[in-house]
C-alpha cells in the first residue's frame, strides 16, 4: 500500500471515529484521533496479520495500552478487513461487540483486553517473552499513552523487557502531552522520555507521530537486537480544528453540529 492510500485510510477512520462518538454519545475522541497513523501504519503495512484469520498462527500482535481510544483500533480494524465497517455504528451499545474498551474474546483482530493504564506494556512483555521462549519469529507492538506512562507498572515492564533482552518487542508512545486532568508536565512529568527509556535498555527513535512517512521508515529502522521504542509525537483531537490539543476532548463526545462540523472538515460525507 502506499502512501496516498494510506493517508485516504486515515482520513476515512477520523470521520468513522466522529460518527461511533455521534452515534454512543460518549467515547473518548482526543486520544483516538491522536494515535490513527500509529494503528493504521501498523495494520495495513507492517504487521503480518490476516482479517480473515485473526487467530492466524502467523501474525504479528498488536496491544493497545490506551484502550480507551479504542475507536481508533476499532475503525483500522473494520477498515482492513477483520469486521463489516457498518458495524462501526454500535459502538458502546447494548449487545455490541464494540465495547468502550477492547474485547479479545469478542472483536476479531484485537490480541488483548485493555484499558487498566499502565498493564498493556506487561501484557506486550509477557508475549514477546512467551514467543522468544518458543522461538516464534513474530513480531510484538505495544502502543501506548504517554499519560499511563505514570505508572509504576510501565517501567516494571520496560525493565522486565530489557531483562530478557526482547528484540521481538516494539514500544510506540503516542507521545501527544495531555491526559484526562491536564498537561502531563503538570500533573506528573515524564521528564526527558528518550533518555528514560534509552537507560531502561531500549533502542530509541523519535518520528512525528502523524506523518505516515516517517513512521514506516522507523518500523524498518528498528531492526537492532534489543528492544525498541518509538517516541511518536503526535497532537491530541488532530484532524479536527476545534478538538487540536484541547484536554477537554479527552472524554467528551462531540454533539450533532459539532460531529457535522468535524466531518465537513475531514471531507466526509455525515
């Protein structure tokens, strides 16, 4: 897939994630809008996977730490195959496999139930160990916030990871400096993330994390033999003017003349 068609993707899973948060009246719009060339990069040109068969002994797995921009997920998923994108619509409605937070047990292509901040990365080591354990060839994604960053658990994770010398495993952060109660820096800063992870024994890159470019020329760049981070900085709400780096779109979902206006900007039809 190139590049053009890749940002055609994104730019339809924005408008698919406005219309999920139009139709549930609640979700989490910042974050999910955040991380959309993240998931997509990974789905449509760099994990091996089959959304004809999600359980497929071949694939890559990917662990969405931030679960609650699980709309994003949801969106790439429909968009590459896994579900009908119709689907998309019972977000957060009584029956639908599409809950608030990911469900392995329900939603095909999704490899682990999350949305505890700070457990997705233990999850993604316990993997990545279990396939080295069995010298399984495949490939472990982890994408998480910079918010869940906080806590402990994360860096229990990172230095587990660096441990068992993990080189099956690659860190994403969708590195947008907001979290539900503010500015990171203001309720808890992460201080310098690079140099933090590179002393917890990772391999370190820094990309704009919205630019599909630079994302898949750092996936081909992580190919050393140690674990990998990806410090994607990205803008929290991006591709909607008016949602850009405000906190308070964390948890909000937009109302009707707002979603109209977010897909008139998109380009998507309502």
């Amino acid at each position: 897939m190139d590049i053009k068609e890749l940002k055609e993707i994104n730019r339809l899973v924005r408008g698919d994630i406005m219309k999920m948060l139009d139709q549930s009246k609640s979700g989490h719009p910042g974050g999910s809008l955040s991380c959309v060339e993240i998931l997509s990069t990974l789905y449509f040109a760099q994990m091996k996977t089959d959304p004809q068969d999600a359980d497929c002994a071949d694939s890559d797995k990917c662990i969405l730490g931030k679960g609650h921009a699980a709309p994003a997920l949801y969106a790439v998923l429909a968009r590459r195959g896994f579900f009908p994108v119709s689907e998309l619509t019972t977000l957060r409605k009584l029956g639908s496999r599409l809950q608030g937070h990911p469900d392995m047990r329900k939603v095909p292509g999704v490899d682990a139930s999350t949305g505890s901040l700070g457990q997705g990365t233990s999850i993604a080591v316990g993997i990545a160990l279990g396939q080295k354990l069995k010298k399984d060839n495949r490939k472990v994604y982890a994408v998480v916030g910079d918010g869940e960053m906080q806590e402990g658990q994360y860096w229990e994770a990172m230095m587990s990871a660096a441990h068992y010398k993990l080189d099956n495993l690659t860190v994403i952060i969708d590195n947008n400096s907001l979290q539900i109660d503010g500015c990171n820096n203001d309720v808890m800063s992460l201080g310098d993330i690079k140099k933090k992870m590179e002393a917890f024994g990772f391999y370190v890159l820094e990309v704009d994390g919205h630019s599909e470019e630079a994302l898949l020329d750092a996936y081909a760049k992580v190919t050393i033999q140690q674990p990998k981070c990806i410090i994607a900085r990205t803008v929290k709400g991006k591709g909607v003017s008016f949602m850009e780096n405000q906190v308070g779109w964390h948890g909000k979902a937009p109302n009707n003349e707002e979603v109209n206006k977010a897909l008139c900007e998109l380009g998507c039809k309502a």
